[in-house]
DNA sequence: GATGAATGAGGATTCATTCAT
DNA sequence: GATGAATGAATCCTCATTCAT
C-alpha cells in the first residue's frame, strides 16, 4: 500500500540524515539506500524539505501525545520529571534517527524556512513542560533551591536528548533502563553520600 | 602581521561555521563577513577544509594544555573532575564557536577525510582522561559503584559539552559559575535531601 | 466508442497547450485535466509529440479543404480575400485552441522534429495562396501598386492569425462580424482609391 | 567594465530567448552562444528568469521613454498613431529579440511570478495609450465611427508588434519605411473618407 | 482502459576553487 | 593582498515515458 511505501522510504531517510546530516546527505544516497534512482523518491515528497518535515513532524506528534499524558495525569513534580525522562527515552529507542536530526538540525531548519516554525513551537513547549515541572518542584520543596532553574533546565533538557548521538536501538540497556539511571544521577548525583 | 590577518580571518569563519554549520556555510559568506572576496581567502588559506581544520586544532591544543595541567597535577577524581568541568567551562568561555563546531561536526568530519583523524584521537583521549579519573574515583569509595560507568561517562561529557550549543561569552554568569553549578548538580543531583 | 474518446482527450490537450505553451505543458497537467493520470495518457496517444501532431494536423486538414474551396471558386482577387479571411476567422472560432498553438509553436516545432515538416509545408502554402491572391489583384487594378507586396502579406496575414491569441469562442462578435470588420479595415487600406 | 559584459550577455541571452523561446532555452544554450560554461552565467545573473526580466525591463523602459514624449507632444490623433507606429517600429528595429521575447512570453511569465507584474501593467498602459488615441480620433472625426474600437485598437497593435517576429534589422526597408507602408495601410483603412 | 511505481535523461542552480591582472 | 571572472563537478528537481498489475 502507498503508506507503508511512504513509511519504509521515510525510515530509510531518516537513517541516512541522522548519520551524515541534513545538509551532507545527497537525495542520490537516501535513493541508493532505498534501492531506487534519485529521481524516483519524487513520486513520494515534493522535496528533501519534505522528507526530514515528515520525519520531524511524526516524531513531535508522538511525542507530544507520551508528554501529554503524562502531563495530564497529575502526578507530583518528581515523578512528573521521571515519568517525562522515562517517555523520552523510550521515544529516544522508537525514533532515534528522528531523535539525531531534531538535536542536530532543529535550530537550523526552524530559521531557514517558515514551513519549520513548528520546530521553534516545539522548543518553547518543552521549555514550559520541563521548566514548568521544575519550578513546581522548587516550589514545593522537592528540588533543591539554589540552583538557576534556567541552568537546571537546560542542564536535564540536554542530558537526556544528546543521548540520541550515541544511543542505539537494540544496545545493552533497555530505555527503561536507562532512564533509572540517568534519573538517578540527574536527582541525586554521581557522589557517593556519606 | 600575517599572523594577526590570519587569526582575525578564522575567528570570522569559526563564528560563521558555528551558527549556520560547516557544510552549510558558504566560502562566500566567510568572505563577506570578512569584508572581502571569496576568491581572496584563497591567498590565506588553502582551502575551506584547511580552515576548519586550524580552528580546531587551535582548540583542542589549547584544551590538552589544560586537561594535561590537571591531570599532571596529582589531585584526587573528584577535585579532578571539578578541575576538569572547570577548564573545560573556561574553554567554552574562551572558544565557544570552535567548542560549537567540533560538538556539531567532529564525527562528520573524521569519517570524510583522513586529514582529520586526529579528532577521532581527541575523542579517545577524552575518554581515557574522564573514564579514568571515575573508574579511580568508584575504586576509592568517592563515586557510586551502582551505576554503569559508561552512561556515567557520557553522562558527565554530554552534560558539560553541549553547553557550548546556547553558551554565549559575555552571559549572566561567568564559566567558573555554571561549572559550580553543574558540578554540584552532576555530583549531588538536583534533589532535595532530607 | 475509442475515436470518441481520443478526440475529447485531443480537445482537452490542445486547450492546455493553448493556455500554457506547448513546451510548458506537462503531460500530468493534460491527464489532471483529463481526470486521469499521467501513464494513463499512453495508452491513447504515443507520445505528448503525438498529440500536437494530431491537433495540428486535424486543423490544418480542415482548414486546407476550406481554403481548396475557396480557391477553387473562381471569384475575383478581392472576393478571394474577403472569402479566405471569413474562413480564417471561422476556423479560429471552431479550432481556437490549434490556431493559436500554431500561432505560437510552428516554427520551433517544425525546427525541431522532421515528423513536422508538413508545418513548413504549410507555410509555404499559404503565401502561395495569399500572395498569388494579391498578385492577381494588383495585376487586376483591384489593389494597390505602391507597396512592398511581400509587406502587404505578412500585414494581412498576421492580421488576421493573432486575433487567435484575444479571441474565444462565443464571444461579442461572431466570426463572421470580425471578418467583415477586419475586412473593412483592411480593404479599404489596400484596395486602390477611385 | 562590468556593466559592458552583462550588457553583451544579455544580448547574447535575448538572441537565443527570441529563437527558441523562453523555457525551451536552455541556460546551457546561453552560455555556449557566449563561450563560457553555464555554471558562470550564475556570476553575473541570479537566474534565467533575472535574465529575461533585465531584458524585458530594458526593453520596455526604452519604449515608455518614446512613447511618453509622443504622447506629450500634444499631436492630433492621426499623428499620434503615426509617430508610436513609427516608434515602434524604430524598438523593433532597436530591440527585435526582447520584442520577440514580450510577444510570445509575456502573458506567460506575467501570471507565473509576481515578478514580472510589471507586464501587466505595461498592458494596461498600451491598452490606455492606444485605445486613448482612437477614442479621441473617433470623436474628433478623424477615425471611422462604423468600427468596434476594441477591434480596431488590437487590429493596430498586433499588426504592428507581431512584425518583430519576421522583422531582422539590417533588411531592406529601413523601420521608417515600414513604418510609412504599414500606416498607410492601417489608416487609409480606419481613416475616414471625404 | 487505467493505476501506481519507477526510470533516466536532462535542466537550473550552487559553490569551492583557480588564476590572470 | 585583493579582485573579477571563470571553471566544473555536484546537487536538487522535473518530466516524458514505460510497464507490471
């Protein structure tokens, strides 16, 4: 069916701008990886834009649905942050190449062309989901208070999302996995307490 | 002097290849925000390749002439790794495009030409330097034994480096301040102890 | 009835060569037009070559066997005239599309492709019928004797051709009206005064 | 000097554009007709269509400036036809490829790209100019009262512009002949009689 | 008769690089 | 030291055409 020739050719793309980048990748290699000749892949997207959109915009759509959930469910503000670092681990295994790409390009794309001003939306939303659970969790005693929550935020955003440049599906830890382990180096820190 | 002329041209491009990428970058505009011609540059430099490669050697000398002074330096892993965290702040401060570009194109880069083998180097270098000093560190009772020290690597790299992504010289606080801060983050955690 | 159907499709055709150049026109823009897809319009037609060749040829057919009629007649040089251009302008009211993709693509047809040699042809055709025609009536005393003759063809010829380009079928004036307009116009500027 | 270079490509370009048209000329055409490869084109213009529109511009600033000055002049209807049939003729003369180009591919480019608005425009102004000129003919007795003047006005304007499309400079007549035979044909047509 | 998917030959454009002046 | 002009390879994209189903 046209969808899921769609879809195979979009996770082969994704594969190939997650290793070399958007820019770097030539339309002739994500054709090559696709068995086909360049000029084939636009019977499927109008464009190059097209394809990394497509990718960008499936990711954020499942993502935001995890975050969503979590957000609506209620929970304190340490377990908020767990739940939200577990959910993007697990997006983190499901759609690492989509994952590379957002880290490396986001920025990028979001100021090269308004069809990217999505990716500028999205920062911002993480910025009050993230930034808005840390807050709560200052007020409410549970983190610490002397920290910049500016700092702290940025520190736990890119803690978790660079995982993506090295991290690869099927490898030694589950994302559950690393998830507690990340949790817990990010809440209660590396040194041994005494 | 020659040697100021050059100095002024790379600053140019590493400013220039750190906000829009390397391969995105046009000799045109390193021309243009040097206030020459494109086909002038080539009297200074051999080619754009030739420039990205003296900014980062630039950096990456200068980083082992600090990483090496502290870790001649016989302190313990975790002064280490606060001395460590603090230079690597101070290069952030002090190179901060150079610092972009290596984060954003160092394995592109390493993969494409021989030329730039010595960025994978860097890469194993950093990993003795850190892995080292932790694996001392849990050996001597300073840090966690119940993590894996690799995610604890990465973990510890990630968090300082990609701070080069939205550092700005010149920003509210000073390096030796945000190293403070991440360092009693990454080594006491975020949470409020009891 | 298969005749039925390529003659709609020959329609549809012409009149988006018509409107957009034959060179401009993609095969997909006639099957859109057609409500079918681009392979679709192969299974009628050889090649988009083969479609103008049919529209052009259907016309010019139809428009040699007015014309044989009119030249057969035996009238006067005047009365020839009058009768080629209201043939003209019917052939433009019946065949708008093909006229004006003759007006505009002839030439870099016939350039182009031996299969269009009957367009050069046709050319020649035509100054023979309309030159002779002239010819006769300066001969006669019906037209003017101090003008380039060669000059007073192309005058009329064009004249009466690049109505094609402005006019569509069911407009203000019938095809015969505009002959008898452009008629005068003409006649009376040519013909030689009392 | 640059401006001399850009000024013989351009011509070059208006050349090949007037023999082929406009989109079946390749840029590579262009530039093997001015002895360089076509990647260099892209030195001087941004594009094909920059290429088009300089002539075009060129072309049409060059006539307005004639047409204007007749038209300031403050002559009677009849010798304002007679000095803008002649001013055309003198910018066919001058021209002939860029007139050649706005004949075939102004309605074209104008609904393509925003761009080239300014043909419209210039339409708009030609319809004014002209159409002007016949009204105040027809009621100042000049010009005969028994012809839809719409008619009559493309009647004078196609069978003027349309002779860019045979005309070469250097032929036998010289614009002003031309000029001279085509209005005496044109107006002892449209002219009124005693 | 029509569809979906692909082919492959261009075509416009970009850009690092060269070099005479 | 710098400029202007050009090169040529590579890139994205278009489109007529084919063909199995």
């Amino acid at each position: 069916m046209r969808e899921e020739r769609r879809g195979e050719l979009l996770a082969t793309a994704a594969e190939v701008f997650a290793a070399q980048g958007y820019n770097a990748t030539t339309v002739r290699q994500i054709a090559d990886a696709a068995g086909m000749l360049a000029g084939s892949l636009y019977y499927h997207f109008a464009s190059k834009e097209a394809m990394v959109d497509e990718i960008l915009t499936a990711f954020l759509d499942e993502l935001w649905a995890g975050y969503d959930a979590v957000l609506a469910a209620g929970l304190g503000p340490r377990e908020t942050i767990e739940a939200l670092v577990t959910e993007s681990f697990r997006e983190i295994d499901r759609h690492h190449a989509a994952v590379a790409i957002y880290q490396k390009e986001a920025r990028h794309l979001a100021d090269r062309h308004p069809r990217f001003g999505y990716l500028a939306d999205a920062r911002r939303r993480f910025a009050r989901a993230w930034l808005g659970t840390l807050e709560r969790g200052v007020a409410d005693g549970v983190f610490r208070t002397d920290l910049d929550i500016r700092l702290t935020y940025r520190f736990v955003r890119d803690t978790v999302w660079v995982a993506a440049s090295w991290y690869r599906p099927g490898a030694r830890h589950s994302p559950e996995e690393i998830a507690r382990q990340y949790l817990s180096m990010v809440l209660d820190g590396i040194a041994l307490r005494d």
